[in-house]
C-alpha cells in the first residue's frame, strides 16, 4: 500500500522543512497525467504529491465533483499499488464549503490534504473561513492537512494590479497562522496562475524569507506554498526552497506536456489517421499550434 494521508504528508513536509527542500504537487484532470506523474516519480524514486482543482472534479466527474473526486482519488489509489512511492492527494483551491465537507468527511485514504482558499475575501473574512475548514477537520477527526492562502496570486485572481499591495505581508501571515492553526500557508511573492505569465515576473524571495522567518520567530513556522510555479526557473525555486517553501504547485506545465505530446504524435502519425472518405477534414485546426498553446513566445511552460 503506497497512497498515504495526512499523517505521513506532515512528516514529508517536516523533513522538507528541516532539509530545505520541496515537493511538488502537480494538478491531475484525468488519468494520461496522473499515470504519467506516478511513472516519472517512480524513475526518480520520489513520492508524488497529486492535486484536483474543484474544476478538475467537475470535469473528471461529468460535472458532478463528487463523483469525479471519488472516480479521480480511487483510480490513483489502486494504480499506486503497482508503484513503491508514497503518493498523497491533495484538494486544490477548494471555495465551497459543502464540498469541502464532504472531502473531509470521506471514509477513504484520501485526501491527505484540503486547499481552503479564501485568499480574495478581506482578512478577516478570510481567517474565519479558514477557521472554519480547520475546525471541520479537527472535529472529524481526520488527519488531513489544511493549507490555507495570504496574499493574492495572479491569474485566477485576474484583476488584481501587480503592486506592492498584491503581495503576503509578513506580519500579517504570522496573525493569520496563530489565528486559523492552518498547517500549511500558500504565500504570494509574484508567481502567477496559469500560461499568461509572460516574462515580466517580478519574483520576491526577500517576502518568502521575510515570512518564513517572522513565523519562525514566533514559534509558529509552517510550510509555505508557491503557487503558479510553471515556468519558474531551476535556480529562482532553489532559492526559494532555502526560505521555507516546502510545496510546489504545477499545472500548466504537464498540460502542456500532455497536449504536446499528443500533438506531436498526431502529427507523426498523419499519413495513418486520415478521416475516412466523407468525414470531414479538420486537421488543419487541430495542427494550428497557437489555437492551444497561445502564449508560447511570451513563457515557456516546458520549464
Ligand atoms: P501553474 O498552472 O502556473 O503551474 O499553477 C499551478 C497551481 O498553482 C495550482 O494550484
Ligand atoms: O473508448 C472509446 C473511445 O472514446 C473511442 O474514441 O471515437 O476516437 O475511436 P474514437
Ligand atoms: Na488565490
Ligand atoms: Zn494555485
């Protein structure tokens, strides 16, 4: 057996605490990435952390969450056993409380952690929400992780302007821990959702450091979370590991994989894939490269 909840997701995260390093949580929709991941974890030999948007829910389930939740986290629980690494899911973005409800209250391996992210409310709205998740958690005695987020990372959170304000302040997140108990804290220090990154990222290690460390002050250190982290450079996430980050998130970067890897098999394999006589031809759509991957000259997601 080798899906693992809560309990054994802290201790990973202690240890990366203590070493400096991190683990990635890489988003799954569907079963290609999800066995993908766990035959590229069991090559390096490394536990995989896997994480379902509600979206990735709704679409895994045909538009039932719940369903796509249970049909996501029971095919990685059964595929897992064929692999000797310890893979953990974790519940990412999660905004709706009776979702979240019924994730802790599941009578399965999983998740071994829940996103609550309440990070577009004001402050206060945003620890009792939080307060809330933690105290469902508690109360169902499970041992799942609740990660939380302060400060707000563009992309999904769209309008908001890249000004100091958009940023976690330190003193801040140090209220914000005391007050929620949440166990894991997402932080904004630039990063962004999705492929419309371009390459004017203003990255902020000193916030991550400036964080990790009135944490630590305070006796209250916790793992800190990058969000956003397709396309961040080797070297820009080591120097953030050294600051208390402990969890990765990527998304855009094994879609990206995936579609690419599809699309270059298509076009490989064009001669045999021709529509039969009075099907219609729409090849010239599918191989038009920038109707799916529209943002290629600005970020590379590859990374
Ligand atoms: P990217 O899609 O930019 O990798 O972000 C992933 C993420 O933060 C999931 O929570
Ligand atoms: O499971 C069967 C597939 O959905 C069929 O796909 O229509 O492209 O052959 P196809
Ligand atoms: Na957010
Ligand atoms: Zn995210």
């Amino acid at each position: 057996m080798t899906f693992y909840g809560g309990d054994e997701l802290a201790k990973v995260y202690d240890d990366a605490l203590a070493e400096g390093f991190g683990l990635v949580a890489s988003n799954v929709a569907e079963p290609n990435v999800l066995v993908g991941l766990m035959e590229g974890a069991a090559r390096v030999d490394s536990d995989l952390l896997l994480q379902l948007s509600s979206g990735a829910c709704s679409f895994a389930g045909n538009g039932d969450p719940v369903a796509g939740l249970q049909a996501m986290g029971t095919y990685a629980e059964l595929v897992a056993d064929q692999y000797d690494v310890g893979v953990f899911l974790n519940m990412d973005h999660q905004t709706d409380l009776e979702f979240v409800r019924t994730q802790v209250g599941l009578d399965r391996r999983f998740p071994s952690s829940i996103m609550i992210d309440a990070s577009h409310e004001p402050f206060e709205e945003n620890v009792a929400t939080t307060r809330e998740v933690v105290e469902m958690v508690a109360e169902a005695e499970t041992d799942i992780l609740v990660e939380a987020e302060l400060g707000r990372i563009k992309g999904v959170e769209d309008e908001i302007v890249a000004d100091e304000a958009f940023y976690t302040d330190p003193e801040e997140a140090v209220e914000f821990v005391d007050r929620t108990g949440c166990d894991l804290l997402a932080i904004s220090v630039g990063t962004q959702h999705g492929v419309a990154k371009g390459k004017d990222l203003e990255l902020r290690p000193d916030i991550a450091r400036d964080v990790h460390e009135a944490l630590e002050d305070h006796g209250l250190s916790i793992p800190l979370v990058l969000h956003g982290s397709s396309g961040i450079l080797p070297e820009q996430l080591q120097e953030l590991l050294q600051y208390g980050i402990c969890k990765v998130n990527k998304d855009t970067h094994y879609q990206y994989e995936y579609t690419r890897t599809a699309f270059d098999y298509f076009r490989e394999h064009e001669a045999d894939l021709l529509p039969p006589e009075g099907v219609a031809d729409d090849r010239d759509d599918f191989f038009n490269e920038s109707a799916w991957a529209p943002n290629k000259d600005h970020f590379d997601p590859r990374v």
